[in-house]
C-alpha cells in the first residue's frame, strides 16, 4: 500500500483520493490557486508604490480620507463660484510661506505680514482675505477692489478655512513627526485651493 502512494504528489492523494475530485477538478483548483496568488502580488506591488513616510504613514491615503471628510466646500470652489465672477479685480501676489501670517494695525491701514516680508497699505478687509490666501499657500490671488465686495465676502472663506483647519487638524494632531505633518498638511491644502 505504501508502494501505491508513493509515486502520487500529496495534493493528488487529498483531492483526488479524499476529496473525490477528478483530473479536470484539480485542474481548476490549481487555477483557481494560481490566480488568487497573481492577484495577491499585484496587490502588493501597487500598496508599494504608495507615498509613504519613514513612519510607515500611508500619505496619499491619509490625505484622500481627509479630504472626503471635508467635502466639496473647498476655498478654491468658494473662489471660483463666488470671487472670480465679479468685476472690477485686482491680482495680488503673495509672498511664499505659510507660518507666522499676521495682520499688524499701523497708525492709518493695515500690513500683512508673511514671515519676513509683508504687504503695505491696506485695508483690514483687503488684509483679512489676503491672509486667508497666505495661509494656504496660494502666490496670486484675485481681489475684488470694491470694499462693499469684500465686506460681503471676506467672512465666507474665513468660516471655511477655520473649518476646515479644524478637521485638518484633527487627524494630523496624531502625527508625531512635524515634517510629515507639515507634509501631509500641505498635500491637503493643495488639493482645495485647485
């Protein structure tokens, strides 16, 4: 009885002998097989391609969550809805630099300072919707020049960069790394001001 098993391969004996299948039904098996272990290696050569950081944080995938739990109230819908229709505007270029964004009250207008640089002479709400745009990253901004314009429109995307600030900040304050946050942060930011 040995001699009869022995020159049969182990999966034989147990599909064919225990299991009952035929020639045709191991064939499939072994296809079946074959295929789940194709798709499993494609699988993990795409997880691979993935940005991920020293951490091991899935970066494209973070920021993808974070953006469906925003929604489709971004700033850059806000301005191209709401901003970009009306006449007359001016452009604006922003200095680059997110950190340290501050409005400083002078004797008669208002300055916004970008890190080292800032812009002179404006008007509070000229400087509030500009600082807005700087904070985010933007470097040419459209501004509307009637002042009845902006008093209208300047609290709008101040309310949704505070929102969304909060939810960005919400999943990012779990980061321990302060450059993959910064990273993650501006990856985010990016997508909603297109």
């Amino acid at each position: 009885m040995e001699n009869y098993y022995s020159d049969r391969l182990p999966d034989e004996l147990i599909m064919g002998e225990i299991l009952g299948l035929s020639s045709d039904e191991q064939l499939q098996v072994y296809r079946a097989v074959l295929d789940t272990v194709k798709s499993r290696l494609e699988k993990a050569k795409s997880v691979d391609k993935k940005r991920k950081s020293k951490e091991g944080i899935d970066i494209d995938a973070l920021v993808k969550i974070v953006l469906e739990k925003i929604g489709g109230t971004t700033l850059g819908r806000y301005y191209k809805e709401e901003i970009l229709p009306l006449k007359p505007l001016s452009t604006r270029t922003l200095p680059k630099g997110r950190e340290d964004v501050r409005i400083v009250q002078k004797l008669f207008d208002w300055y916004l300072h970008i890190g080292r640089k800032h812009i002179k002479r404006l008007s509070e709400l000229e400087a509030r919707y500009l600082k807005v745009w700087a904070e985010v990253g933007v470097g040419k901004i459209r501004i509307p020049k009637d002042q009845k314009h902006l008093k209208v429109i300047v609290p709008k995307p101040e309310k949704l960069k505070a929102g969304i600030d909060q939810t960005v900040n919400s999943y990012l304050n779990s980061i321990i790394d302060p450059k993959v946050r910064r990273k993650i942060g501006h990856e985010v930011w990016k997508e909603l001001v297109l």
